[in-house]
C-alpha cells in the first residue's frame, strides 16, 4: 500500500493524543497508587502487611534481575547470590556486637550506613566477577552464574564468623534513633505497629529503585543496555562500549539486588544459608518473564504474583501447609503455576502480565477512537516485541506517583 | 592405596552418571541448540517412577525402568513438540527460560505426588554385595552403571556412526539447511533427540539415586554437575561428554575422599563446588571444551 504519507499523519495523530491522554492518566494513576497504598497501609492487618513487605521486598530484586536480564539481555541466574552478598554485608556491619566467641560477628552500626553498604558492597563484588562472567554470552554466562550461587553457598556455610555457619544468624533491624522498628513506635504523635513501619520503609527504598531504574533507562546508559541486548554488534557499529554496557548494567543490578538481600533478611530477622538457594533466583525470572520484561512495573506485578500470591493462598488457610504425598500446598500450587506461566507468557505473551495489559489498552483505544484507522493497527502490531521503549510511558506513572 | 583406589573406582562410576546426563544435554544441543534445564527433573521424575513400580507396584526392577523411560520419554516428545517447536528462531533467553519452566513444574509435581520425605531407591543389587579385588570394594550396583554406560556408549555410537536417522542427526547437526534441503525431517530429528535424551536421564537417575541410596526431589539437583562435564568435555561434542562426565566424577570424588585429610582449612562440601570452579576455569581457557568446536564467541 501507498498509504506512507497517511500513517505518518495518523501515527503523529495518535502520539499527540496519546500525550494528552497519558498525561491524564497519568495523573489518574498518581492519584489512584496513593490512595491504594495510604487505605492499605491505615486498614491492613499485621498478615496483610507481611504480604505487602515481602513482595515489596521482592519487588525491588525483581527490578534488579531486570536491570540485567530484561533490559540488557543477559540471562543470569546469579541474583540470590548477590541478594546474599548484600545481606551478609547488612548483618556484618549491623548485627550485635558478638556477647561470645560463638557468637556471628557485627559492629552494630546505624541501619543508614548497613542497608546502603548492603548494596555497595554487593556492586563490588558484581564488579569483581563481571569481568569473568561477561566474557561468556547466552547459556554460558547462564551456566556460570548457576555455579556461582553453588559456590556462595559454599562459602555461606563456611564463613561462620559472618554467616553463622549452617545454623544461621539473626539480621539486624532498622532503628530510627533509639526506636528499632520490630516494636510499635510512635513519630509525630502518630502510633506505627511494626509491620507499618517496615511497609514504609520498603515502599521508600522501592519507590527510589524503581524511579532510579526508570530514569536510568531513559538515559544513554539505558539505551545502550537495550541496544547490547537487540543486536550486540549493530551496538558495536553505533559506538557502545559492549563492555562497559554489560558491566554497567551488571553492577547496578547487583547493587539493587543487595539492597533487597538485605532488607529481606533484616524484615525475616533470621536467614540459614541455604535460603539463597537456585530456586530463589529461579522464582525472580519466573516474577519478570511473568510481570513484563524490560518494564519497572512488570517487576512489581511478577513479584507480587510469584511472592505474594502463596502467602495470600496461606493467609486465608486455602491450602495445606505441610506438604507430603498427595497434598498440594500454597508453595507447590504457585510453583506449579508459575512454571506453566512461564511457558504460556514465553509462548503468547513475551510481554508478560505489562504485555497483557498494553494489549488490552491498545484494544479499548482502538474501539473508543472513531477513526483510528491508520495509527493503531500499527500499534498493535508493535505490541509483542513490547520490549522496547513502549514499558517506559506506563512506568513513569509508577516511579513519578510514588516518588511525589 | 587401597582407599585411593576405592576413590577412582567410586569417582568412574559417579562420572558415568554425569556422562550419561551430559550425553543427554549435548544431543538435544546438537540438534536443536537448546540448553534444557529440565534434564535434571526429567531424570528425578524417571527415578521417581522407577522407585515407585518396585516398591508400590511390586514390579520387576527392569519393567519399572522400561515404564521410567517411557514416562519421561513422553514428557520429553510432549514438550519439544508442543512448546519448542513454537520457540524455534526465539532469543536464548527465552528458550534458556521456558525449560526453566518445565524444571519447576516437573520438580513441584514430584514434591505433590510423592512428597518431598526421602524414598528408597530402587537397586539392582544390594548395597553391599560385590567383589572385593586387593582391598577394593567393587560395588555391583557402581559396576552395573560403568557397564550400562558403557553400553549405552556403544549403541549411541552405532545408532550415529551407522543408522539412517543417526546420520540425519549428525547431518541436521552440522548445517540444519542443507539438512533440509536433502530432505531431512528436522522435527524428527528433534523428536529423535528429546526422546533419546530423556531415556538416558532416566537410567542415569535411576544410578544416580541408588548411589545416594535414598532420594527426594533434590535429586534433580545434582544432574546440575553434568554442566560442568560437558563444558569440560566440549558442549557440542558426544565424546566431550562422556570423557567430561568421568573427569568431573573422579575429580569429585577424590575431593571428597581427601578434602578432610589434606586440606581442611577449605572447610565442608569442597566437593560440591569443585566441578564448577573446574567449569569456569575451563570458560576461561579453554571455552569450546576438550573436544568442542572452536566457535563459542567472545567480546
């Protein structure tokens, strides 16, 4: 068809409406996460603030993985590895100054110097592997980052000084002045339990991930990733530094991923070694290849379907909780889905739950648009490689409303 | 002397195991360049099956493997036709990915269907009965895995070397175009590939949780180690595999027998990390592996 100059006129159509539109939307959206988040925070019961803690906590790894995966393409298996870097780090630099010889050590330093160290500590050494891993491309690099969670857990065992050996250690709590956040405290005159406390907490340091990763993509850096990952050598030709892209890449998403160990640890208070184990790293590529690759909120979505969901499924006693032969539980259940999942969204969907939803999106636009002949059948057709600078508009609703 | 070599002997048979996973792993990439990571739950499910018709079904110890192989070997031809077939020109993750996906789902069921308790095994022979050569215990149970791996080796030999099919394999493996373009059923190839690869994961699980004695779900785990062999002996090579596979069992094994006396400042489990730590030097050195092509790129 000759219809070149037409698409030009109706895809710039579309663009300024899409404007328009997105920007009220936009701040519908705004409106509408505040709101949800300040109900939820005021009404929730301690369960529920559990729930909400640990898949925020995920959240933030899922966004570290994909940083990595999603966005540079490069399959990693590594990221409870790093998740335990950082929260070995936190329990080193925070945890109780040991009472006896047997005791794991810790310098009982304030949390705003652990949770940060956390995540630096973790960029280091991603920094110190990356050179090494990187060299490798596809399932290589996937196969080295599976030994590498093999031999952290080795050292994990052995390094009983900091690890506590295959007993474990406790994890120390955040403390704001003399208030440690496990107890109820009250800021302001306002009384906040414990759960509420943490929800914040997380929901701050989420909130900064995610803004951080967002702007991070829109960058140069961010677009260099998404280049390395299209076409290596077409990035070559357009003057990346492969390298540096990698590494780049490698070394921010394990600074997240340290930052979400060590909240993790610190919100379970009590973590054994074998806890960062190949089916943690396995469940946060089920969270991203499920929520959206390339996408800040797709991060979200997938964490709270692979994390949250089994503890929902607990909560409300649905299933049983002891597993044996023949008996389903909560865990086994969402294993079982999210393993279908992720064959039936690598399969129709490579969007993922994002994917769905732009699809969805892209259909209502087109049947409430009178006229929209030209520009959003081209949309459509975008859609499944919905990879691509597309995740970005609906993400800063995310990172715009919760860093207001 | 006598405790080294019950360590080389142990370390042979251990290897046969991985060889025989490995072989699994590097057929399927021969032919269809998918790295499958469900080989480990394919050959747990298998284990699972076999122990369950000799224990619960009151089965011939031979009949509950043939009804093993079958299972998997029917995962195996489900999946690839199902779901790999239509990932066919996908970027690596994603094919990387969606076997992840069969991993966990095959694991959760095993843990569903029989629990995540430790089962017994189903052996052959008794654990202890054997020969005893100058102090060395020859377990009949690790000689009948050196001999069925052997074996194994063999047919796979001819079935490549000789058979119609084979030669489709090797040919598909080699240029997959020119494959087609002489009129080769590639999905038979395929098809050829996930069902021989699945089989020799069962035998090997079944091996592999008889020298645990007991096994739960974890046992899929292990087959993790034929990583490390094939990298060793070359992903895309069938002899890498095999050679890989005994390097890394003996290499394990005499860790494990030694890692207590000579180097205890190394702490526990030594032995589990040292086939990886082989892995990535040989990633560094040597990418394509002892027997490998020499086309695994670098930046």
């Amino acid at each position: 068809m000759s219809t070149s100059p037409k698409a030009s006129t109706a895809s710039t159509a579309v663009s300024s409406s899409r404007l328009l539109g997105g920007r009220a939307s936009r701040w519908i959206t705004i409106i509408l996460v505040v709101a949800v988040i300040l109900i939820f925070f005021s009404v929730a019961s301690d369960d529920w603030l559990t729930i909400a803690n640990y898949t925020l906590i995920a959240a933030i790894a899922a966004i570290a993985l994909n940083v990595l995966s999603g966005y540079t393409g490069q399959v990693s298996l590594g990221i409870a590895f790093f998740m335990a870097i950082g929260a070995y780090t936190a329990a080193y630099l925070g945890g109780n100054v040991p009472s006896s010889p047997l005791d794991p050590l810790g310098l009982a330093l304030p949390f705003y110097i652990w949770l940060p160290a956390a995540g630096i500590v973790a960029a280091l050494v991603g920094a110190l592997v990356g050179p090494t891993a990187l060299r490798l491309k596809g399932f290589y690099l996937g196969i080295v980052s599976l030994a590498l969670v093999f031999i952290g857990q080795y050292l994990f065992l052995n390094a009983r000084g900091i690890t506590g050996g295959p007993q474990g250690r406790t994890f120390p709590v955040p403390a704001i002045g003399a208030a440690s956040i496990d107890q109820q405290n009250s800021f302001f005159g306002i009384a906040l339990t414990s759960g509420q406390q943490y929800f914040l907490l997380i929901l701050i340091v989420l909130a900064l991930a995610a803004f951080f990763v967002y702007n991070v993509m829109r960058s140069r850096a961010g677009r260099a990733f998404r280049a390395v990952r299209d076409n290596e050598t077409g990035a070559t030709i357009m003057g990346v530094n492969l390298f540096e892209a990698k590494m780049g890449a490698f070394i921010l998403s394990s600074f997240l991923a340290g930052i979400a160990g060590a909240l993790f640890a610190s919100y379970s208070r009590y973590i054994i070694p074998n806890n960062w184990s190949l089916t943690l790293s396995i469940q946060f590529v089920a969270a991203i290849i499920i929520g959206g690759v390339a996408s800040v909120w797709g991060s979200i979505l997938g964490a709270a379907f692979v994390f949250g969901l089994p503890l929902v499924i607990d909560n409300f006693s649905l299933l049983p909780v002891a597993s044996g032969p023949g008996i389903i539980t909560g865990g086994d259940l969402n294993a079982i889905l999210y393993g279908l999942l992720i064959i039936v969204f690598l399969l129709f969907e490579p969007g993922g739950l994002v994917g769905l939803a732009r699809r969805g999106q892209a259909l209502t636009r087109k049947f409430s648009s009178s006229k929209g002949e030209g520009g959003d059948p081209a949309e459509i057709t975008d859609l499944p490689s919905s990879t691509g600078p597309q995740p970005d508009s609906e993400n800063s609703t995310l990172a715009k409303g919760e860093s207001a | 002397m006598a405790y080294f070599l019950q360590l080389v002997f142990a370390g042979i048979a251990l290897g046969c195991i991985y060889a025989l996973i490995g072989l699994g792993f590097s057929i399927i990439f021969k032919a269809s360049e998918v790295i499958n990571f469900a080989q480990g739950e394919l050959l747990l499910v298998g284990a699972y099956v076999v122990s369950s018709g000799v224990f619960n079904w009151h089965l011939n110890f031979l009949v509950s493997v043939l009804l093993g192989v079958v299972v998997t070997v029917l995962i195996g031809l489900l999946f690839e036709r199902f779901v790999l077939q239509r990932m066919i020109g996908r970027p690596v993750f994603s094919i990387l990915m969606i076997t992840i996906g069969l991993d966990t789902i095959l694991r959760t069921g095993v843990i569903v269907g029989w629990g995540s308790n430790p089962l017994p095994a189903a052996a052959p022979y008794t654990a202890a009965s054997g020969f005893n050569f100058g102090g060395v215990h020859l377990g009949a149970n690790d000689l009948l895995t050196i001999i069925v791996t052997i074996v194994l080796c063999a047919m796979l030999f001819y079935f490549f070397q000789y058979t119609r099919y084979g030669l489709a394999m090797r040919a598909t493996a080699l240029d997959q175009e020119a494959a087609l373009a002489v009129g080769i059923n590639i999905r038979t190839v395929y098809a050829l590939a996930w069902g021989i690869a699945a089989a020799i994961a069962t035998i090997g699980g079944v091996f592999l949780a008889i020298g645990s004695f007991a096994m739960d779900p974890t046992l899929g785990g292990a087959a993790l180690l034929a990583f490390p062999a094939i990298i060793l002996g070359g992903i895309d090579s069938i002899t890498g595999a095999v050679v890989g596979g005994i390097i890394i069992g003996l290499v394990q094994d005499l860790t494990a027998g030694y890692e207590s006396h000579v180097a205890s400042f190394l702490g526990a489990g030594i032995h589990q990390i040292t086939p990886y730590l082989i892995m990535i030097l040989v990633l560094l050195i040597r990418p394509y592996g002892l027997f490998g092509t020499r086309k695994v790129e670098r930046i």
